[in-house]
C-alpha cells in the first residue's frame, strides 16, 4: 500500500471526519493544516454545540433561490473556523481540506480569515451561491483552489483484497467477516446516498420492525446489525451492487460456494488427525492418500 502524500493524507481525514455530520441532506468533512503540516482544526456539518441535530428532530428547511436549504446546520468549514477562534488558533495561512467545495458563505470566511489554500473533493453549488462561481472568487481573492478526486485519495487505505478472507461460516452459506462487515459499511456508507440506502435495505428485506424512517443514519446503522443477526448480509450486498457504477462493483465476500467449503473443512480435518485413532468421520470416509 503506497505512503500517501499530504494532501492525500489530510483528505482523508477530512471523510474521516465527515462521519460524523449528523444532517443526511450530505456528508462533509474538513480539515485547517498550517503551513508545516499539522492539524489546526476539524470541522463536519451539524446543529450548534447543545442544538438538536437534524438526525434528532429533522431538517429545517426554507426556500433560498427556489431551492430547499437546510439552516439548522453549521457547515463543516465555518464549523472548522470557528473551533479554531474559539480557542485561539491562529489559521492565517493554513490550508483547508473539504471533501466538498465551499459554498459562498463559507468561501468569504475563508477569505476573511486568511486562509490561503483550499484543497476540495467533490463540487458543492449551494442554494445561497445565487449561481456564482464562487471557485473562481476564491481565486481572484488570491486563494489557491485545487482539486483532489475523493476515490484516489481513499485507494491509500482502502483495505487490499487478501484481507476478505473467509473466517467463520455460517450453516446458512453466509459468513461472518469482521473485514468484510467493515468493507459493506465503507462502500454502503461512501457510495450511496440515504434514499438509495434506503431502496437497498427495503429490497433485502433487512429493515427492522423498530426502524424509524425519519431519522436515517439510525435507521440504517439499526438495519446493517439486523442483516447480520438474521444472515441476509449477503443479500444487502447483492442490492447495494445493483446501486454502484460498474467500475466500483465487487464480487459478493458473503457468498461461498457450499460445495467447496464443505471440502476445505474436511480436507483441514484430515490434515489435523494423521493417525488410525481419530474418530472424525470424514477421515474415513474420504479417500486417503499415499503418504497416509
């Protein structure tokens, strides 16, 4: 796995960080570095410190240029800045890291605050941009605007293909991989939108009974234990692909053939015992070799 460079680095952090954005409408995280690499500030959308959240009580929204927007939430970059005033770092200088680029707003306090460089994601237009290209505002206020696709920058720590191995299965022909569960939740997570994620769990019947459908991220962090608990995993995988571009799409971990598992099991009892005493079955039913 190649060592990735700073602005890899620090992107990642930054969708690190944007997990915990607690408004479904999208997910954003951002990172202020200084100018010798190290982390100032971390900031994700969300209510005010001691608010309700939009995952607690729904989105407040209003019409701003014929579009809904929702004003219960601070931005993940405002968020950034204002930790950092609010405990006095100094970020004149720094660089920002947005795995979405600044809407209007966001992209004047970074101006006013001295920010010099600013390293997006993906391209964000957001309702009060009133149709400004607010990228090159940026640039003619003398920021450095650079674009980082999201997928390179995860490819340094996205988990290599030996690490799905099959660990434990189960009599209904699933198994139970904790690599695999994590890879499920990373592509279910990264790749789809709520309403997608939604159609997903509804298709693989892996919704619970208790799911309240207004509150999304719940919902669905209810609904990937349930398809666990009851081994319909596999299946949420299977409709999860259906959802992915080509490109993205994977072979299903949860799915073995019977047949050829059946076999490894034996074959790795054989080789355990080696001797005329054991008592396992399948060492005398099976056909031994020469050198037993």
């Amino acid at each position: 796995m190649a060592r990735p460079d700073w602005d890899n680095y620090f992107m990642i952090i930054a969708d690190a960080v944007s997990l915990r954005m607690s408004c479904d409408r999208a997910r954003i995280g951002a990172v202020l570095t200084s100018a010798d690499h190290r982390i100032l500030a971390t900031g994700y959308g969300g209510a005010p410190s001691g608010m309700p959240s939009c995952d607690e009580v729904g989105h407040d929204l209003v019409d701003i240029n014929g579009r809904k927007s929702c004003v219960r939430t601070v931005h993940a970059e405002k968020n950034a800045l204002l930790y950092a005033a609010k405990h006095g770092v100094a970020i004149a200088g720094a660089t920002l890291y947005t795995t979405a680029s600044t809407c209007i707003d966001c992209a004047l306090a970074c101006i006013q605050s001295g920010v010099k460089r600013i390293v997006y994601a993906g391209k964000y237009v957001g309702a009060r941009d009133g149709g400004r290209d607010v990228l090159a505002m940026l640039t003619s206020a003398g920021v450095i605007v650079e674009h980082l696709d999201l997928a390179t920058a995860l490819t340094h720590w996205t988990p290599p293909p030996s690490t799905m191995s099959v660990t434990q299965s189960t009599p209904t022909g699933t198994m139970d991989d904790e690599a695999a569960v994590a890879k499920l939740k990373f592509l279910f997570w990264r790749y789809l939108n709520w309403r997608q994620r939604l159609k997903v769990l509804v298709k693989a019947d892996s919704l619970p009974s208790s799911a309240d459908r207004t509150v999304p991220h719940t919902m669905e962090r209810l609904a990937i234990e349930n398809a666990r608990a009851s081994g319909k995993l596999p299946d949420v995988w299977d409709a999860m692909m259906e959802f992915l571009p080509p490109d993205k799409r994977q072979d299903n971990p949860f799915r073995i053939d019977a047949e050829e598992r059946e076999r490894e099991r034996r074959k790795n009892n054989m080789r355990e015992c080696r001797n005329l005493d054991c008592r396992h079955e399948e060492c005398w039913t099976l056909p031994k070799t020469p050198e037993e």
